[in-house]
C-alpha cells in the first residue's frame, strides 16, 4: 500500500472528515489518496483560508481541523495560521508537502524549511524522512494536538515518501508514544484545600475565565461555583466563549476592552480565581497591581503558565473542570459565612447604566456599533455562532454580544489576526451545518481574506457577513487619535472598493443598509433562509471603542465613554476604590 | 540570577534539540555551557543555563511538557 493511501485510511479511522488546502505538486500523492475516500477536502483560495478553516472547525468540534498545502509558498502561508491556533491553543494538524528527499537542502523549486519556520510555534513538528512511520507519526501528531493544552502540530512530507510502498496497512504500528500525550494529572489535593481555605475567607471573588475552560467543558461548574460563592464571574477574549453570559453571575470580558463592571469586579475583589488563562497584559494589566490587594489561585492545564506572567498564592497544574469540580466537594464540607450577593447585583446595575448610557446615545452621522451588535444578536438563534475578524469591531463584540451558549463565540484573541473571522466562519459551518454562522468584521479585515467568499459559494457553506465599514483601520486609527494627537497616518482606506459587487462577484448576494431596521430585516432573510451574504453596514470613523485601558496601566485607568463617569457617580454606588 | 545545570533526555531528532535552545531562547535565558549525545534513539543534552530562576522554572515546566523531551532534571 501507498504510504499516503494508509494515512487517508488512518485520517479516516481517526474520525477527520474535512480537510481544507490547496494541492501542489508537493502534496499530489496525498491528493490522489483522498480522491477515493470518504473525507471531503475543500479546495482554499489561499492556504490561509484553509489553515482559518481549519481552526474555525476545530473550536467547533473541539478536535483538531486538518489544512493542507504543498512544499515551499503554500506551506509558508499557513504560518500565521498556526501561530494564530497556538496563540489560542486551538487543535489543528497541519500536513505539508515536501521537496522528494534527494533535494532535500538544494533549494530545490519550491523548497522551503516549514518544519524550522514552524517549530518556535507549534507543539510539534518534524518531517517525516521514514514512510514506514508516516501513520505513526499522524496519529501522534493527531493526538498530540488534543492532549493537555491544545495547539498546532505540523508533519511535513516529502513526495516521494508519499508514494512509497508500505506493505500492508494492518502491519503499520500505531501506538501514540506517551510523551505525545501529555494528560492532565489529578488536581494537588492539599493545593484544593489551601485554595479552599483562601475561597472561605474571602470577600469578594472573581471567576476569571480562560479559553482553557471552553476546552475542558467546564461552563457548569464554573457557574455552580459562581453562585456558591455569589461570585462575579469575568472572562477573557477568548473565554468569553466557555459561559452563558445571560447568567446573574456573568459580568462579561475584562481587560484593555473589557466590559466597565467587570474590570470594576477586579479592582474591588479580595481573591481571583483563574480558570485556563495564561493572564496576558491585555486581560489583566500590569501583573504587579493584578497581584497587589488581592490572592490569586491560578488553575491551569499547561503547568508553565502558572508563575509565567502572575505569581498566583495557590498554583495548580490541572484541567480546570477536574480541579473546579473537586473544589466545589472540598467546599461543600466547609463551613462559611455566605458572600454577599449584593456585590455582584451592584456590579450589574452599573453594566445596565453603561448598557442604557450607550444606546441612549444619539448617532452620529452614520450607524452606532454598538447597537448594529445589539440588532444581531436580537436576530440570531441562541446556537448560532459568531466569528469576527479583528480591530474595532471585535471590539465592540466583546463588549456588546452576549454569548448564550459555549462554544458560540470564535475570535483570533492572542494573535490578532485581521482576515480570521470570514475563513474560520466557513470552517464553523462546516462543522456545524445546521447552525447559522455569521461573522462580524471590519472592512479592513474582510478585505484580508474576502475571497473566501468564493469558497463559500462553491462549497455550500452558507455564511453572513456584516461588515462594519468606516473606511480605515479603526482601531490603529483610535490609537493615533488617543496616543499620538491625532496625526493620522495610513489608516483612513480612501479607495472606491464597492464591498457589494465584490460579493456579487463571488456569487454573493451584497446588500448595503442604511438602518437597524433594513440590518434587522436582512438577517432575518438569511437567517430563514440560511444563505451567504455579506451586508455593508457604514459606520463613523471616529467611533472609538469604549472603555478603554491604555496599554500599560491598570484597570483603574480606564477611558470612559465622554460624559459617563459622571454618570456612574450619581446613579451607582460604585465599588472601586 | 541563578546558574542552573539541566540534564534533558530527548527524542533523536534535530526537531527536539532546535526546540529545546528557542524554548530557551523565549524564556530569555543565558546558555553558559552545552553538550549533546546521542545514544539508542536518545538525545541527552547537559545545558548549563543563567537566568532568573523563575524563568528556570519556567523552563523546566515547559520543556517537561513538551513532546519532544523524554524527561528534564535539574542537577545543580
């Protein structure tokens, strides 16, 4: 047997399904081995569409997504992808092509080192020079990608390993070595009961939501805990994901663009209880006034975290639903004075206030974000899921759309990669076809990746789009504006791309509104009708995101929409200090 | 500052060796002295390494998680 016709096999067994790519004459054994299988490869315009893709289907399906691309320029353009996967320790396997071993080092035609280029990012990576351990190899790398924190894995494949005869499949030895899977270890028992105690004593406790809690399913006992403990509940980007934020519990993101109430939650807590978060400066702020004034328990699945960035009081190595579910037992026998309820209630009231200020707001000369984020989420099915690209709009995302269900928010956190939300959308629909899927994204960003849209078309993968369109890159023209007294420098777009006919290009239906009301009548028609579209909503390129931290102060600093801190102070009690 | 003497088992292959000198490199940690055998499959590398040392720790926890390496000690 071909060495490829036995990864499609082993693919197949494994339970991949989907894979997306594009073929080259590096990878065409491995195309050729998928053209008589079961698996469905989906044809990119780019592979960084499909390395997108493949991430978007991985969050959806909590496994790893598998993108494909030849030797040298197709096997580069996946880097971004891959650190982006990394960065939000998102399962994928990617499978390059490679230059036949013989070339190997001549700078052969589209020779290129991926597996060096990739390998600072990736949990694993290594070209595969022994055919005979090419199934081994995948499934470890398969493996590899799910077990503890998940993240990207790379083989790289020269052709001629591809097509050498391996014998028989049965013979091929498949045994995942265990330094591949590196499984969480039952939580430190005398670490619980320490945190236990700092839990008792505290006053105010914060529930800070990492990505890792999506990835470990731990959306129930964090909420159980939360109201045990009458605790706020706060996320970071990419945990907004992992709970019901329609829960009394739930403030909302914290951090840089965090919701008002929820960095409010943190400067006022006594103990902050960390769940699969590596604490990134946009999350929490300067680490020494995070620690200061308060004990942090840091539970994490990825043992380096703990110590990396915050010194936490009580570390513990573990998957947070293990860990969070043993603390709530070793709770359940202590005795404790119960938290006051009225903290969290009072939080809320202020997130109402800011909520009421906000969309009490006139527009000015065109749409209000904010409240083009209110209408969608009006609109949309509880299951349905959002993606976004990134700038200002995935901004106002995170601060305006309330996340209903887990796994219902998908968004280049860590990263930052403009051009994310249009091809990890297409990856979610592929995972699941019978949800709607829109995503959210700035002119800037969906001009990035756009010909997706082509993608989407061929494929079925009917996806909506609504492009928040100021003509500029938003968010770095917020930071000229705030940061460097307004000299404006490359950021307004000037040109005359009519986002509408660049839709109908593709086969896309284009719409232009001009009103909530015509957003609100146009997704209700693609949602019924489970359709691609893309609709261009304009939108004033002086919006700022607010609030705001400046980058390198602490929560405390925030910017305030003009004219609501006043507010605040007369109508809430506030509890920051 | 702390000098730190590690002794890693890894995987034989260059992957694992490139892996274990940029994890270092990203904990910003200086490398005074190292050695390299390969030996049945194996690869033990003897790092000397200086750094603060909760970037050693750091260090040691990442590497022990990663799949490249069979097994990290600290010596001295």
């Amino acid at each position: 047997m071909k060495a490829s016709d036995a990864l499609v096999r082993k693919m197949e067994d494994l339970g991949v399904e989907i894979v997306f790519g594009i073929p080259g004459g590096a990878n065409l054994p491995l195309y050729d081995s998928l053209y008589d299988s079961n698996i469905r490869s989906v044809l990119t315009k780019h592979e960084q569409h499909a390395v997108h893709a493949a991430e978007g289907y991985a969050r959806v399906k909590k496994r790893p997504g598998i993108a494909l691309a030849t030797s040298g320029p197709g096997a580069t353009n996946l880097v971004t992808g891959l650190v982006n996967a990394a960065m939000d320790s998102a399962p994928l396997v990617a499978l390059t092509g490679q230059v036949v071993r013989s070339f190997m080092g001549t700078d052969a035609f589209q020779e290129a080192d991926i597996v060096d280029v990739a390998l600072p990012h990736v949990k694993y990576a290594t070209v595969v020079l022994d055919s005979s351990k090419l199934v081994k190899e995948f499934v470890s790398a398969y493996k590899c990608a799910m077990s503890g924190r998940p993240g990207p894995t790379l083989l790289d494949l020269p052709r001629d390993v591809q097509q050498e005869d391996i014998g028989e499949f049965e013979g091929i030895d498949e045994t995942v070595e265990p330094r591949f899977l590196k499984q969480s270890l039952p939580p430190d028992e005398i670490l619980l009961e320490k945190a236990a105690e700092f839990i008792v004593e505290a006053k105010r406790v914060c529930i800070l939501v990492g990505g890792g809690a999506y990835y470990s399913d731990a959306s129930k006992e964090i909420l159980k805990l939360a109201e045990i403990l009458n605790a706020a509940v706060i996320t970071t980007t990419p945990g907004k994901t992992a709970v019901d934020e329609s829960h009394p519990n739930v403030l909302g993101v914290v951090g840089m663009h965090g919701r008002f109430e929820s960095n409010l939650a943190v400067i006022d807590s006594d103990l902050v209880l960390c769940l699969g978060t590596r604490l990134s400066d946009r999350a929490i702020g300067p680490p020494s006034e995070f620690k200061k004034s308060r004990r942090i328990i840091h539970i994490d699945v990825d043992a380096s975290e703990i110590g990396k960035n915050v010194i936490p009081d009580v570390g513990i190595s573990c998957d947070a639903k293990l860990a969070l579910s043993r603390l709530i037992d070793i709770l359940s026998t202590k005795r404790f004075s119960p938290k006051d309820p009225g903290w969290v209630l009072g939080l809320k009231e202020i997130g109402r206030s800011f909520d009421e200020y906000m969309f009490g707001q006139a527009d000015r000369s065109r749409l209000s974000s904010w409240k083009i984020v209110k209408v969608i989420r009006d609109e949309l099915p509880r299951s349905a899921i959002v993606t976004t690209g990134v700038g200002q709009h995935q901004m106002w995302a995170q601060l305006y759309f309330k996340v209903l269900e887990p796994g219902t928010f998908i968004t280049s956190a860590g990263l930052g990669t403009m051009g994310f939300g249009l091809p990890a959308a297409m990856g979610a629909k592929a995972a699941a076809p019978d949800r709607i899927v829109l995503n959210m994204d700035g002119d800037g960003s969906f001009l990035m990746t756009c010909q997706a849209l082509g993608t989407i078309v061929e494929y079925d993968f009917p996806v909506i789009t609504v492009v928040f369109d100021n003509r500029a890159l938003g968010m770095v023209r917020q930071w000229q504006d705030l940061f460097y007294k307004k000299r404006f420098k490359d950021v307004d777009i000037e040109d005359r791309t009519n986002l509408i006919k660049l839709a109908e290009a593709f086969g896309v239906e284009g719409l232009f509104v001009n009103s909530y009301e015509e957003l609100r009548i146009a997704l209700r028609r693609a949602i019924r009708n489970d359709e691609a579209i893309v609709i261009d909503v304009p939108i004033d390129k002086d919006e700022k995101v607010f609030p705001m931290v400046p980058p390198g102060k602490w929560l405390a600093d925030v910017i305030l929409p003009p004219g609501f801190s006043n507010n605040v102070e007369e109508t809430a009690s506030s509890p920051a200090k | 500052m702390l000098r730190k003497r590690l002794v890693v088992q890894l995987s034989e292959s260059y992957e694992s060796v490139m892996k274990l000198l940029l994890l270092a490199k990203q904990g910003r940690l200086t490398l005074k002295e190292a050695s390299l055998k390969a030996n049945d499959g194996v690869i033990i590398a003897d790092l000397v390494f200086e750094g603060p040392p909760e970037k050693i720790q750091w260090f040691m926890l990442k590497t022990s998680g990663s799949p490249y390496v069979l097994e990290c000690k600290k010596i001295e």
